[in-house]
C-alpha cells in the first residue's frame, strides 16, 4: 500500500470518526426513547 494511499486513509478516518460518533449518539437517543415508550405503555 502506497505511503500516499495510508496518509489519505488516516484523514478520512479523522474526518468519519466525528461523525460515527454522533450518529452512535444518536441511535442511542432514539433506542432509550424507545424503550421509555414500552416502559410507559408497559
């Protein structure tokens, strides 16, 4: 794997993990909010 091809690997990394981050967050938002509905209907 060309020097060149790692560099550009590592920045996109850099630049998706934000990204993954706040999606996580965000499924995890919506997973207790639905949970929280089956606990209220129970």
């Amino acid at each position: 794997m060309p020097v060149v091809m790692q560099d550009t690997m590592g920045e996109m990394q850099q630049m998706v993990q934000p990204m993954i981050q706040k999606i996580q967050r965000m499924q995890h938002e919506v997973i207790a909010e639905i949970q929280a509905e089956k606990n209220k209907s129970g």
